[in-house]
C-alpha cells in the first residue's frame, strides 16, 4: 500500500481556502517576481549607468541572460558569486533604459533615488586652467601669467658670445652692454637727462625684450596657467649674421632648429603654438623669403608653417599678413623709474621750438617713387624749416645729441617712409615732444596699432605721398595751416605717448607706468584670451582674409567685419600690378642694410 503523502493535495488545499492558493505558494511568487525586478534595476542603475555608450541590442541580450534566470529559488546578494548563474558581462551593457513596465509605487520610489539626466557632453580644452586664473580675484597675477621656453643656449646666449658676427659692418659686441642698451651717453650740451640715456642699436631689441622679460612679475614655472608663452630666441641676430654670403640653407638652420625643438615639447601641444611669441628686432622682409634661390633675400622663418601659429614682433611688420605685430625700435632713452620719465616729459612740455618743422635725412635717388628730395628741397628754401642733410657723409646725422637737439627745437618733423615703410626717427622725434608728419600709413598708422592712437589726427599730420609727388603742395603752408590751439594739443599727446614707445631699462622696473614692453605683452595675453574663448565658444573667425589683415588691425574693439578704406590704395601689392612682390620687398630689407652701412662708414 502506498504512504500517503503528508502535504496536503492541491485540490485539498483549495477547498480549505475558499478557492485561493495557500499563503505560502503567494510568498514565494513574490519573492520570485521581487527577485527579477531587482535584478533588472540593479543592471538599469548601477551597470547601465557605468556603461553610457554600450547599444541598444547589447541589452537586451544582457535583459536575455537575466529573464533566463528569473526562476532562481532565491535572490543572489550584491557581491556573491554563483557559478551556475552565467551574468551579462559588462560591455554587453547600454545606457538605453529596457522597455517600460508598470512597477509598484514603492519600487518607482526607489528607482528615482538613484536615476538621475544622463550628463552633458562639454568639449574640455587643456587651456581652461589659465583662463580661470583670471577669475581669482586675490591673484594680481590672475590672467598675466608668462610662462618662458628654458632654451639651449644656442638659440640665444651664444649669439651674444659671439657678437662680432651679429652684423657684417657692425661690431654689435658695444651694443650689447649693460642688457642690450648700449654704452651710456655723456650729457655735455645737455640736450638729455643725466641719467637714463644710451647710445642703443636700432635693432637691438631681441636682447631688451628678452632682458626685460626676466624682470616681469608674473613669471611662472607652470605652463598650464600661463596667459601666453615667450621664447627668448634672438631672431634678428641669428637672421642677421648670415644675410650676406650664405646659401639657404645656413639662413634657415636656426630657424629649422628652432621650430623642431619647440614641437617636441608639451607646451606647444596646447594650442600647436598659437599661445606662443618671441621677438625678432629686425624688419618683417628680414624673415619673409618667398623662394628657394640663394640670390633671394632673408630666411623663411615667417613662412614655416609652425611659425605662422606663432606671433611674431618685429619693428616693422607686413600690412598683408597675420602672424607679425610692429613693436616701437629702441629710442635712446631707457629709464629706470617713473620720476625720470616725468620729468623728462616736463621738459619737453617747456621747450621753446623755434622751427616750424624740420628733416633729417638724406634722398634716395634711386628710387623713383621716393619724396625725400621734394621734402629736401622744401625745407631747404624754407626760413621755419630745419634740416640736417645726411648723404654728404655728415657724421651730425648719427650723433644722438645732435639728432635729438633739432627734434626738440621744431614743432613738426617730416618722416616719410625710410628704405622700407618705418624709420627709427619717427620714435626719437616723438620722444622729443615732436610731432610726426607721415606720409604713408604704412609707417605708422597700421604698423603700431598696440602702441599709438588708431585716431591719427590727435598725435599726427598725415600728407599723401601723391600730393607731394604729383601736386607739390607746400608742407610750409600744410602745417601753417593749423590752429596753434591744435598743434598744442597734438603735442601735449605725443608727450604723454612717450612712456609706451620707449623700453624701460631691463635692470629696473618702472612702478606705474606701461613702457613699450609692458604695452606688448599686455596686447599678446589680450590676443591669446581672446582667441581661447573663442575657441570654446566656436565663433572663430572662419571667414579672416589675411591680405587685409592690415584692415583688420585697425577695427575698434567688439568690431569683426571689414570693408572698403581709404587707404587701399596704399597697400595694393605689388604683384597685383603685375609686378614682383617678392623683389620689392627683398629690395627694401637690402636698402635697410645698406642704410646701416652708411652709418658705419
């Protein structure tokens, strides 16, 4: 006889309960379905919520493997492992949420502690540090930070041990006493300051710059909040002891080397070099090679495509290109704090001027679209014109006191353009009190736009060449013409221009006032923020025409769009009339030099 079974019959158990399933088989169904559910959350907010980008097909294979296995007896708590229960591996897991399911309200009260918006998706940028520095309001640094290339010395250090080869007819080893300021000039006719004044090479500001930079307070050893990156290569020197006599590739090298070494170090990876500037003390047509031929003039190094990201100062600059900034040349005044330069501009306030206007210089015969001898012979037959003639081996013309005497006696001073659109005496005459008559926008007007008003009438008369040259007007009756009242005024604005277009002496450090230095570097860190916030807020540029970067130069702040101007004409190149742009500028740097054979010889 078979045992009867001591569990109660299904049937048996139905008829005790009215029907309904005993209390126990309710409890384990629970248990079953919690089981599954909290299965399928754990996956949804912990895995899934770690995996954002797996597919959507991967879960429901991982929703597959779980429903598999939802008849489990028991759940399995966090953390143990059951060999026997095969889990969805974690790349099998998407951030896609399974299909929708009525849940008890206790589970959607739980679920919504842990579900929370998927983030969004910033571009970060490896620049976002040094922009934040400038929100710290305790840091006067904040923002202003320079972080400086530690070069090998021969980008720079060993161009000086080597001075005597830094110029063919120039023995520069002078020049480079006392930080690059040259020797200090006596004051016998006490035309200068007794302190403060040195007999200062014209191109000799790769070595002022680079000596300044040391005394800069906001020098940092952390490149990651630096504003902007110097690199102390002296480029005008290494561009200058090989332009005559010396195949392309040995004008090159330094340049090569250069460029090498500067892509190979973390910092340039930043931005590929687009935060980063250095300063080459010679005219932009020095470094703007445009062939391969040895008889072309200069080294390439502005053309090398990692060069252009960088900015370039020179002191002369090209109207047609982005990647170079016109910086004052080096005047022979450098003082070493606030009060010399206050009383130095006192002074000239008090001067008696007692010509009308006045020109040094000498003609350029050669050149048929020269007005130096229009301008020579004007003020020639002029009783108010003042005029130190320098083509008849007048050694006068390259004496700073004398030089500076005529400038502080006249009330104008004629600078039309030198062998290339700029010429040092534009700067000494304003540093005498005197104010500029140009007559070509390229020698100042969009040169210096960092340094010099971009309203030009309230420091300065401008004259179009062609009015010289085809309408022989009369720069007597030119400058006669205007009111006392306004040349007054012009002149008290070219003063106070006086502390941005001079270098401070690199050994000191002026306490209020922004010297040439300070007005250059302030410009580069306003370039680079700017560019990086645009960059992370993508308005770019993406329509700049660099051929009229001169145009660009010019707009006024918030300002983005150019058009038609009026000096067009002025900056139509060359080659768009069917002539060679290349020569012309090689042209103008060869005359350069030949200039600085003059002075020697």
């Amino acid at each position: 006889m078979r045992r009867r079974s001591v569990l109660p019959t299904h049937q048996d158990d139905m008829e005790k309960e009215g029907g309904k399933p005993p209390p126990s088989r309710l409890c384990f169904l629970a248990m079953l379905c919690a089981t599954f559910w909290v299965l399928i959350f754990y996956f949804h907010f912990v895995v899934i919520g770690n995996e954002p980008d797996a597919s959507t097909a991967r879960t429901a294979a991982a929703a597959e493997v779980l429903i598999a296995h939802a008849d489990l007896p028991f759940p399995v708590p966090d953390g143990v492992s059951r060999p026997d229960i095969p889990l969805a591996p974690l790349a099998l897991v998407s951030s896609e949420p399974p299909p929708s399911v009525a849940r008890p309200k206790e589970e959607e009260a739980t679920a919504g502690v842990h579900q929370e918006a998927p983030p969004k998706v910033v571009a970060s940028y490896p620049f976002e540090r040094a922009l934040k520095t400038a929100e710290n309001k305790n840091d006067p640094c904040g923002g202003r930070y320079i972080y400086v290339h530690e070069l090998p010395p021969r980008f720079n250090d060993d161009m000086l041990r080597d001075c005597k080869r830094l110029s063919v007819w120039t023995n520069m080893c002078r020049f480079m006493s006392n930080d690059g300021l040259g020797p200090p000039l006596g004051n016998e006719e006490g035309v200068f300051s007794n302190t403060g004044w040195y007999g200062t090479n014209q191109f000799s500001v790769d070595v002022i710059f680079a000596n300044r930079m040391k005394q800069y307070e906001c020098l940092t050893k952390d490149s990651s909040i630096a504003a902007a990156v110097f690199v102390p290569f002296y480029a005008g020197f290494d561009v200058a002891r090989y332009l005559w006599g010396y195949n392309i590739s040995t004008r090159d090298a330094g340049s090569l080397d250069l460029v090498d070494w500067l892509m190979k170090r973390p910092e340039w990876n930043v931005m590929g070099g687009r935060d980063h500037f250095l300063v080459g003390g010679r005219i932009t047509w020095d470094f703007r090679r445009l062939t391969e031929e040895d008889s072309d003039w200069g080294n390439k190094l502005l053309f090398m495509p990692a060069a252009k990201n960088m900015s370039m100062l020179v002191v002369e600059s090209s109207p047609w290109n982005a990647n170079d900034f016109g910086i004052p040349y080096p005047t022979y005044f450098h003082p070493a704090k606030d009060a010399d330069v206050f009383l130095w501009q006192d002074r000239m306030r008090s001067l008696e001027r007692p010509w009308l206007f006045s020109f040094a210089g000498a003609p350029r015969p050669g050149d048929p679209k020269s007005i130096r001898g229009q301008l020579i012979n004007q003020c020639r037959s002029s009783s108010v014109c003042k005029l130190l003639e320098c083509d008849l081996g007048e050694s006068k013309c390259h004496s700073p006191g004398t030089i500076m005497k005529m400038f502080q006696s006249s009330l104008f001073c004629l600078q039309p353009q030198g062998d290339s659109y700029t010429r040092r005496s534009a700067f000494d005459s304003m540093l005498a009190g005197c104010i500029p008559v140009f007559f070509h926008p390229g020698s100042a007007y969009v040169q210096y736009t960092w340094h010099l008003p971009k309203n030009y009438t309230r420091y300065s008369v401008f004259i179009p060449e062609d009015d010289v040259r085809t309408r022989n007007i009369s720069i007597e009756e030119r400058l006669k013409s205007i009111h006392p009242d306004m040349a007054k005024k012009m002149r008290e604005e070219v003063i106070n221009l006086i502390p941005r277009i001079i270098y401070a002496d690199p050994r000191e450090k002026l306490e209020t006032l922004k010297d040439a230095f300070d007005v250059s570097v302030e410009a580069i860190i306003n370039k680079v923020t700017k560019l990086r916030r645009d960059i992370i807020a993508d308005r770019e540029d993406k329509d700049f025409i660099e051929k009229n970067s001169w145009k660009y130069d010019l707009l006024e702040d918030g300002q983005r769009t150019i058009g038609p101007h009026e000096w067009d004409p002025f900056f139509s190149k060359p080659k768009d009339k069917g002539g060679n742009y290349s020569s012309s500028s090689a042209e103008a740097a060869k005359n350069s030099w030949r200039s600085e054979q003059r002075v020697q010889n």
